[in-house]
C-alpha cells in the first residue's frame, strides 16, 4: 500500500501518477522501469515519489490494484443488488459486452492487466496474480449472494465452493481468449467481442448448468 502523503493528495494527483507508472512498466517492464522518469511524466520530484511509496515494488503493486479498481469502477456501475429483475447469467453476458465494447476507452490499463494476468512481470507474479484473485473472488461471492437471494443459482452448494467452480472457469476463459489474440499477433483489445461470443455463451451455460437453480 501506498503512504499516507500519497492518499492525500488529489485524485487527479494520484491519477496522474498511476498513469504514468502504468506507462512506464508497460513500456519498459519492470525491471527497467525508472521511477525518476514515472516522476518526470507525472510532473512530481523524484524525491516526492519515494515519500509516497517505499519502493518500485510497491508502486508497481499498487498500480496493479489501481487500474484493476479503476475497470470495475468504470464498467461494473450496475450490480445485481440495484438489478432485482436480472438474471445473474444474463447478467454475466450483458456485462461482459458492454466492457467489451466501452474498455477501448482505456486501451493502456487494459493491455497492462492482461499483461499482469499473463505473466509478463515474472518477478512481481506471485503477488500481483494473488491480489487480482482476490478482487475476483469478492466480486464472484457478491454476486453469487445475490443470485441465491434472487432465486437464480441453487442454495444447497457452499457460496465459497461456488466462486471457486465460476472464478477457475472465468481465469482459464480469460486466459484462453488472451493467448489466443496474443497468438493471433493481436491485443485482446483490438478483437471484436463477436469474435470471441461464442465462447462466452458456452461458458455461461456451463455455469449455468452446474450451479444454477433447477
């Protein structure tokens, strides 16, 4: 986690400061990435830089879990709770064709989370790959409740056993769409979402088969 002197500033501060941080390992991995020049790009002192994080590690931890908060904030608005009437599986596809369609607005974050996911920063993989599994394994559990309470996913199965079952399929689908683009001499951005449906549609009704209510 980052200081306090940096959760104090503004958030277009902090903004900025990720943006730039999320360049610069992108760029030039881990590695070689140069908080002096993440400083310059984010017009800060490179002294300010080390009062708002202990190291590069940290930083780049924390820009992590900055643009993976920054994507659910941003497609994730409606949530089953403020949805009643939503099927959680029509959910699951709606959802993911409307990100599909709107993450070209920010092109950068995401390519640098499918690079995360993919194990581009072998030396940082470990953690980074724990906290997004983290993330993931909240979001799951809320609407795994949330179907249950509607009446759309059966009671008699543990929730934390549910996120499991739909979290590992979820992972090897994003795997597997990314690798193929990446295959393909593509990011997973530039593919079209109906490039890849069918593959969502199946995945859904295999869930929707295992944990859905009868």
């Amino acid at each position: 986690m980052p200081k306090e002197t940096f959760l104090n500033l503004s958030e277009e501060k902090q903004e900025l400061i990720m943006r730039a941080a999320i360049d610069e390992f992108m760029n030039r991995g881990y590695e070689k990435g140069n908080i002096g020049d993440i400083a310059k790009a984010a017009g800060v002192a490179k002294g300010s830089m080390y009062q708002y994080f202990e190291n590069k590690k940290e930083l780049f931890l924390y820009s992590v879990k900055w643009a993976m908060e920054l994507v659910m904030k941003k497609y994730n608005k409606v949530m089953l709770t403020d949805v009643k009437d939503i099927n959680i599986f029509d959910y699951l596809y709606e959802s993911s064709k409307e990100t599909w369609q709107q993450m070209r607005e920010e092109r950068e974050v995401i390519i640098f989370i499918q690079d995360v996911f993919l194990g581009k920063y072998n030396n940082v993989k470990d953690e980074t790959m724990n906290y997004m599994l983290k993330v993931m394994d909240d979001y799951t559990l809320r609407l795994i409740r949330d179907g249950k309470k509607n009446g759309y996913i059966r009671t008699d199965v543990d929730d934390n056993i549910l996120a499991m079952f739909i979290t590992g399929a979820s992972i090897k689908m994003k795997e597997y769409i990314m690798n193929k683009a990446r295959n393909a001499g593509d990011n997973l951005i530039d593919e079209t979402f109906e490039a890849n449906e069918s593959e969502f549609k199946s995945m859904i009704d295999l869930i929707k088969n295992g944990m859905g209510a009868k």
